[in-house]
C-alpha cells in the first residue's frame, strides 16, 4: 500500500482525533493530517495562505494574490475543476478538505499540496472520498503562489506544433502524424463552416482517462477509471483527450462553439458536436445505427424526458441525450438551412423556444426524430470525423 494512500485511511478513520487539528472556514473544515509538520514555518505560511483560498474559491473567479495571476490568462478558470467541489447536490459543504501532504518537488520553491474532499454521513457513519486534488504551492518574494498543476506536470511531455495545434504529448505514446493531418483537415472545414480563421488550439495527447485527470491534477476521481477513454474541452482553446489520439474532432467542434456562442443551449451543443464529429470512438453514422436498434428493443423510450446532456443515459456506447441534440441539429440542417442552425446554437431563449422555431414541440419531439433516425445521414460538415 502506497504512502498517500495510507495517510488517507488514516485521516479517514481518526479524522475527528486529537493528533489532527481542525480550522474552521466558514461552514468548511480543513483537516491537517498528522503527516504534515506544522511547526515548519514554511508549512505554517502555505497551510495560511490554502485556508485563505478555500474560504473565498467559490465566491468568485475574480483574481487575487492567493493564485497566480498567469493561470488567469492562460485558464480563465484556473480552479475551476473544484469550483464548489464541496457541495453534494443540495448539501452545501458535505465534502470536508483535508490537507493530506505537503509533497516536495524536483524544484525548490515549488511543492504539491495533496487535498482530499472527505464527506461523512451521520446516519451510516460512513465517509466518502470526493476526490484528491493537488495544487501547486510556489514561494515567491510575495508570499506562498497557488497554482494549477497542469504545466508542472507536463513540463517534460514533447510539444509538436502542427498547423495552428499545438500538441503536448504524453511520454508514453507515440504520436500519430497521420491523425494530426486528419485534424488539420477537420479544423479547416470547421473554420469555413462558421467562416472564421481556425483557432489555435493547445491539445493534450493523453494515452486514457486516468493519465488525463493525472495532469489535471488528480491523484482521485470516479471519472478517471471510467473505461473507454473519453475527453474534454476547456476555456482558452484547450483540448484533452484520453482516446490515445491526434483526433478529436468532437471536443474541438466545442472550442468554437464556446467562442462564438456564449450563450448556447447546452443540449444543442453537445448535439452539435456529436452531429460533426461523433462521440467516443465513433462517428455520428456508427451511433445513429445504434441507437435506431437501441429503439426498436426499448419503443418506451421518451426523448422528452432525457434533455439533459449530461445524464448517464446510454446505449451502449450511445449518449442518448447527445443524440436527441445531435438529431435535431441534422433535421434543422436538412429541412430548414445552416442559417438556422446557427440560431439554434445561439440559445438566446429556452430550449422549447428555440425548437419551435425549427418546428418541434414536445407533442411531436418523439415522432420526427425517429423519422430523422430512418433516413440516411445528412452531414453539415460532410467529411469530419473518421469513420469508426
């Protein structure tokens, strides 16, 4: 059993011990695991300067001297992976923070804070670990600078610049130049499709999930272990997959989306993205098939109640929501035009607002997309995405 992993057990089960002590934040309590020395002053000053970001994280992202004013212009949310990391839906405060170690570093000023989100449940008496975070604590003739993890932790991956990506690439793969060209194509048509210049985009190529929560910053999180790979998008044109791939168009499609829509309805947005460039491992034909089989075995199935991008609802491999968003996309584009297309990612109004505006009510919503399902795909960007 690994160090960490031991102090974790440790804090876990004697948490409300005497050989921890305890600072009250507010509603929060930050426990310091006895593996950390409090009479070191230096430990003193970073312990000081973490209670002071954990009081205010969640009040706002305006930027202050607690965290390193870089990180804004590179991230925009630099924190934002535990922006309220606390909360278990309406239980403000559920998960406690606890300073599990104060790790050196390969540089001198710069050490890692391992934080763990402990929740406990009165009723069962059972404690839950939300995640484990570190943070970046770097001394500076100003104080203690908190930082995200992300450029630390990559600073030895090799960076490949192709056309406007620019590719970080993990240690343990090898990059795929030919993948790399296949997205240049894709960005390209993108780019004329919403006739802008293509974006520069920085793209970390992550061999799975638990190599990409890794440089995010995560020693834990549930999402992690998930099999399949998968990715995401962030805030200043960052890419991260965990595919083991030079591609992947789905999340870029969500970069520019995230650029020109602002306030886009999030539904159609994964819709959109799904509709060009696919979802996981396959392309919107391979999950279309799919989900008209899906249907044939579950005619139950109501597409009104499951608008919610981000619920867990699958066919296998298939996101039924992302499929009803990319279903209305391809029957927005096929019978009315790209212009209105456009106006759908707009999410200026509510969702049934903007569907009506396109002909679907919720009275109708189940018939026409199932029409949509039998007919062959109607591609807006006709030659993104590989066919998988």
């Amino acid at each position: 059993m690994n160090r960490l992993l031991r102090i974790i057990l440790l804090t876990i089960i004697v948490s409300c011990s005497t050989e921890e002590k305890e600072e009250k934040l507010g509603g929060l309590q930050l426990t310091i695991s006895s593996s950390v020395d409090q009479t070191n002053l230096k430990n003193q000053e970073i312990i000081s300067t973490l209670k002071k970001f954990l009081e205010t994280k969640n009040d706002s992202y305006i930027e202050n001297e607690i965290w390193s004013q870089e990180d804004f212009e590179t991230f925009l949310y630099p924190y934002y992976d535990i922006y309220e990391i606390e909360h278990n839906d309406s239980i403000l405060n559920y998960y406690q923070p606890s300073l599990m170690e104060i790790v050196k570093t390969d540089e001198e000023k710069k050490k890692l804070l391992k934080l763990a989100f402990i929740g406990h449940k009165d009723s069962t008496n059972e404690n839950t670990i939300k995640s484990i975070y570190n943070i970046v604590a770097t001394e500076t003739e100003n104080g203690i600078v908190l930082s995200n993890p992300l450029h630390y932790l990559t600073k030895d991956w090799t960076k490949i610049k192709k056309g406007s990506l620019q590719y970080v690439v993990s240690p343990q793969k090898k990059f795929n130049d030919r993948e790399a060209q296949k997205q240049l194509e894709d960005i390209e048509e993108i780019s004329e499709f919403f006739n802008i210049d293509p974006l520069e985009i920085t793209y970390y190529s992550c061999t799975n999930l638990k190599e990409l929560f890794r440089i995010k910053g995560f020693d834990y999180n549930p999402i992690m272990y998930r099999e399949g790979g998968g990715g995401l998008s962030s805030h200043h044109n960052i890419v991260f997959s965990g595919n083991s791939s030079e591609f992947y168009t789905h999340e870029i499609m969500h970069l520019y989306i995230i650029e020109l829509y602002p306030s886009r309805a999030q539904l159609i947005n994964e819709g959109m993205a799904t509709y060009v460039g696919g979802s996981g491992a396959f392309s919107y034909t391979w999950h279309k098939e799919n989900l008209r089989s899906h249907l044939e075995n579950n005619p139950e199935i109501d597409f009104t109640k499951h608008l919610e991008p981000f619920e867990r609802f699958f066919a296998g491999e298939t996101s039924i929501p992302y499929m009803i968003g990319a279903l209305i996309c391809e029957r927005t584009y096929r019978l009315h035009s790209k212009e209105k297309l456009l106006k759908l990612l707009k999410g200026e109004y509510n969702l049934w607002y903007l569907l009506n505006d396109v002909g679907l009510t919720k009275e109708n919503l189940n018939a026409e997309l199932r029409k949509e399902l039998l007919l062959p795909p109607t591609l807006a960007i006709a030659n993104a995405g590989f066919s998988r």
